[in-house]
C-alpha cells in the first residue's frame, strides 16, 4: 500500500452533494458526525467546496437536468476522488426510476467506487460502508 | 554565524520544521479540546500530519483565467512569513542577544504577512465567493491591527526599548493594570488574526464554503493549512514573550516548564473562546475593534504612562 492511498483513506474529506433528496437520506448523514457516531475519530470530516474533496457523497435521484452538474463537479474535483452512492434513489433512482424527468442512474455519468442501499440506511451502516470502502481502497493497491 | 548554520536553523530548528511540528501538534490540541467540548472523541493525535501529507499527493486544480504565477505564490508567501516570524522569535528567545534594533516592528510586518497571502490568493482564484472572503479578510486586517500595535506600545514604554530581547529582560507585564489590559486586547486580536471563531468571517464555512481558500487544492491548499497551523503555535508564543515575561531557558526545567504552561493556558483560553461564541457579521467585528477593544489599548497606554 503506497503512503498517498495510506493518507487517504485515514483524511478523508467528504462533500455532499444533494441531487433533490427528500432529506432523510440528508439527516442520515449528518447522523453519523454528531457526538453518538462521531466519524472524526476516522479522520472524516464536510466540506464545503469541491476542490477540498476526497470523497464525493451523493444522495437523491439525479434528473435530467442534474446528472450532467453532477458530471460537471465530479471533473472539478482534484484526484484521486472516491465516490459513493447514499440511499435507494442515488443507486437506482428508487420509486422515481422510469419517471418523465428521470433518464439514467447516476452510475452512467460518474465512476461509483461503493453503492450504499436504503431509503434510508442507517448511520451504522454507513460506518460499516465507509470501513468495507477503506479496506477495499487500501487492498487495491497492493 | 556562517550561512550554512543560519541556513540549517531557518530549515531545521528552530525555523520550518520544529513550527511545523508544533503547530499541527497544536491544532491537534485544538481540535480534539473543541470535540471533548462537543462530547465526541475526537480526531487521533496524528490526524493533521495525515491532512496536511494527504494534501501533498493530491492534484493541484488551477482555474481557468486566474494568474498562474500569483495563484501559486501566495500559499509560499504566508509559509515563509510564518516560518522568518518563528525564526526571529525563538532565535531571540533562546539568545537574547541577538536581539536587534525594532525587531519587534519586524515581526509586527511578519506576521500580517499570511492574511496578505490569504488576500491574494482569494483575488487571484477568480471566484466571487473567494474575492468575498478576501475582502472580508482586508477589513479585518484593518479593524484588528490598530488596536494589537496600540496594545504593543505597552510592553515598549514599560522596557524603554524596542527590541524585543530587552523587553524580555523587563519581565512579566502582569503585575501592573496596564499589562493585564493590554494582554486581554492582544488576545482578542490573536483570535482574529487566526481567523478563528468569533473571527472566522473569511473562511464563513456555512456561507462561503471555504472562502478564500475555496478554489485551492492539493499542495497550495496544504501550504495555507500548515501556514494556519503555524500562526497558532507563534501567535500566542508572540504573546507570551513581549506581555508575560516569556520562557526563560536558562533557569533550569522549572521555569521552562512554568513558560510553558504559560502557552498551554494562552491555547486553552483560545479554544475556549472558539468554542463558545457565535460568528460575528464583519460591521460589528469592525466596530468591535474600533470602538471598545481601542478604547481599553488606549486606557492601558495612559496607565503605563503613569506607571501603573
């Protein structure tokens, strides 16, 4: 394992980016940084712009219209860049898949490292997320 | 003293590398305080070396129309302020000697140098939140500077000198009414400098998402960091050396470990401050310290006069 996949996965800054999420997805999130979970013992911590991204996090289904924003940002931010898929509708576009604004999963516009299912998952299932994503990042570089 | 020496202190000790350490050391102290605070466990004891190390290896994003070569150089800018103001200081505070004729002005220019560079990298980085930050950042340069110089007069007309070893041979201010005033100013004015918390108009994550730093990333965003965490270890050791008698090397481990303490309670005073304030818009920072921060350096500079 090389030091830079080293330091990554142990500093890892994460921007949330909300393709119109109904918010519980949202609150999930913010779970897992208050004093119960505390994810800064991991080194994980929001940020406010791209361009501080390690870890893009998105959660709600990406239209039509938002997809291409979504593609925009992911190449405005500085690599290496991890990006995980939060809740049923960023994996799949959930119940709005195949609805008149909807047009592909985000999976087609963006390279997504870790799918995290649930409407919504629970903060301990993301924490188990973020451990199974570490180890995979830290295994492939072997 | 022959240029290699000079040149391995200004890398080595007590120059980049021992303020570097220290200073992430520090911020460290501060994060993890602010969580305990917060009822987390906080971050681990190496968690800003792995930020700052990370930053290193990431890509270096460049906006399109933005002035390569100024966009680039600000980071340097602040990083060498800080490390010349920490080499000045601590090379005066382990020989006094060596003090020199207005080093204090010296260190003065010094150490404004990072919200300069702040300054400048938000203008050059093309983004109207950062030229926004920026901006914030000037006002608060000149709302906070003209009470920090006035509260530096203090310690010179107690010392009758202006350098900064003589003033360390003075002693502690604290005794006297003027130097317990002019130390609750310059504290003030350090939370600002270190754009922290009731201070962090600049940065504003909430509503600027970064400020003046927004466009930065990689190795400059790093720089900023470092430099950042840097001002927090030289800022209060600043303070401590013209307002409190500094650490004296010379008197064994006791009176090392009482200067010390000296910064630790200067920290801790800080992190307090930080943690239990809300941010300020900048018309009322300003007016804050034009108004009464001003008044109490004005008050302490006439109490020293008359020898209080």
């Amino acid at each position: 394992m090389s030091l830079a996949i080293n330091v990554l996965t142990r500093s890892l800054n994460v921007f949330h980016l909300g393709g119109s999420a109904c918010n519980n997805c949202d609150i999930e999130i913010l779970d897992t940084l208050t004093p119960k979970y505390d994810l800064e013992r991991f080194g994980i911590v929001l940020v406010g712009s791209i361009r501080h991204a390690d870890l893009i996090l998105l959660s709600g289904i990406f239209n039509k219209k938002s997809a291409s924003r979504a593609r925009l940002l992911y190449e405005q931010a500085p690599k290496p860049v991890v990006v995980v898929a939060v809740g049923g509708c960023a994996c799949t576009g959930g119940m709005f898949r195949g609805s008149y604004n909807w047009d592909h999963p985000v999976k087609d516009y963006i390279p997504i490292d870790a799918f995290l299912p649930g409407c919504p998952p629970k903060p301990e299932a993301m924490i188990s997320a973020v451990v199974k994503l570490i180890h995979t990042l830290r295994g492939k570089k072997q | 003293m022959d240029y290699t020496t000079l040149l391995l202190q200004f890398v080595f000790f007590p120059g980049f590398l021992f303020t570097a350490v220290v200073g992430l050391v520090t911020s460290w102290i501060d994060r993890k305080v602010t969580a305990r605070v917060q009822m987390r466990v906080g971050p681990p004891f190496l968690q800003p070396f792995y930020d700052i190390i990370k930053l290193m290896f990431k890509e270096t994003i460049i906006p399109s129309g933005s002035p390569r070569l100024l966009f680039l150089s600000a980071p340097l800018l602040g990083l060498s302020g800080a490390t010349l103001a920490s080499f000045i200081l601590w090379r005066i505070l382990l020989n006094p000697g060596q003090s020199f004729m207005g080093d204090l002005i010296v260190l003065l220019y010094l150490l404004t140098l990072p919200a300069v560079a702040a300054i400048l990298g938000s203008f050059a980085s093309q983004n109207p939140l950062a030229s926004l930050g920026g901006s914030r950042e000037m006002k608060l340069i000149i709302a906070y500077e003209l009470p920090f110089v006035l509260a530096l007069l203090v310690p010179i007309i107690k010392a009758q000198s202006m350098r900064l070893g003589e003033i360390l041979a003075f002693g502690s201010l604290l005794p006297s009414a003027s130097g317990v005033l002019a130390l609750i100013v310059s504290i003030l004015c350090m939370q600002a400098k270190l754009t922290l918390v009731p201070f962090d108009l600049p940065e504003a994550e909430t509503e600027l998402t970064g400020g003046a730093f927004i466009e930065y990333s990689g190795p400059p965003l790093g720089l900023f960091k470092l430099t950042k965490a840097m001002m927090l270890f030289i800022l209060p050791m600043f303070l401590v050396c013209v307002f409190w008698g500094g650490i004296h090397f010379a008197g064994g481990w006791n009176s090392m470990l009482l200067g010390f303490l000296k910064y630790i309670a200067l920290i801790v005073i800080i992190v307090l401050i930080r943690n239990t304030a809300p941010r300020v818009r900048i018309d009322q920072a300003v007016t804050f310290f034009w108004g009464p921060v001003t008044g109490m350096s004005v008050i302490a500079i006439l109490l020293a006069f008359w020898g209080w």
